[in-house]
C-alpha cells in the first residue's frame, strides 16, 4: 500500500495509534503538550532576554540562531505530535518534517559554532 500524498484523519489521540490502551495514550498526548509548550517558551523567553540585556545594541548572531533554532524545534515537534497520533498523514508531511528538523538542526549547530569561535576558540 502507498502512503497517500496528504490525508487527514478525525482520531481519537486516546485510542490511537496504541491502541485502546488509555493510560499509555494519555500518558504520550500529556509529554507532547509541556515539550511544545517548552520549546514556545523559551523561543519566547530567549528573545525576550537578548532584547532586555542587549537594550539598543545589536544582538549577536549566536543568540540570534539560537532563538531561530528554537522557533523551528516548536514546529517540528508540533508536526510529530500530529504525526504520532495520525491526525495528518502522507507524503509532503512527511518531507516537510524532515526539511524541518534539519533546518532547526542547522540553526543550532551554527550557534553553537559561533559560541565556540566566539568563547572558545578566540583565534
């Protein structure tokens, strides 16, 4: 069977994709709400430092990357939490996951770079 291009589906998070073991989905749906939120907040709470500690100065790139690297972790576990539990499933999801992650991997690979080169290195 092919996977369908997009599809969405009206499940039941608490019945599925376990099955009808309710403590097991209940417990999955609850981890990904504080996950999503967390990687929210401290997207939030980053730019709201930088902007207060930085005041009119311009701010640093790593920070910058960092804060990026953070908007797109929200999004990629916002799109694993509708892909675990099948609410949209298929192809371009699929894709558009990956493209994701790799995009939030690159954000906080170069900030982490930039700290290094920064703090570390001191060439």
């Amino acid at each position: 069977m092919q996977m369908p291009i997009l599809e969405f589906n009206a499940v039941n998070p608490l019945t599925y994709p376990f099955g009808p073991i309710l403590p097991m989905n209940l417990f999955c749906l609850l981890v990904h709400i504080p996950i999503v939120f967390g990687f929210g907040a401290a997207a939030y709470w980053i730019i709201g430092y930088t902007k207060k500690f930085y005041g009119g100065r311009p701010i640093p790139e790593e920070w910058r990357s960092f804060w990026m690297a953070m908007v797109w972790g929200t999004v990629h576990e916002l799109i694993e939490t509708i892909l675990l539990y099948q609410w949209i499933v298929g192809q371009v999801l699929l894709i558009v996951f990956f493209v994701v992650q790799v995009i939030a991997g690159i954000y906080l690979v170069w900030g982490s770079y930039l700290l290094a080169k920064k703090y570390i290195i001191r060439g």
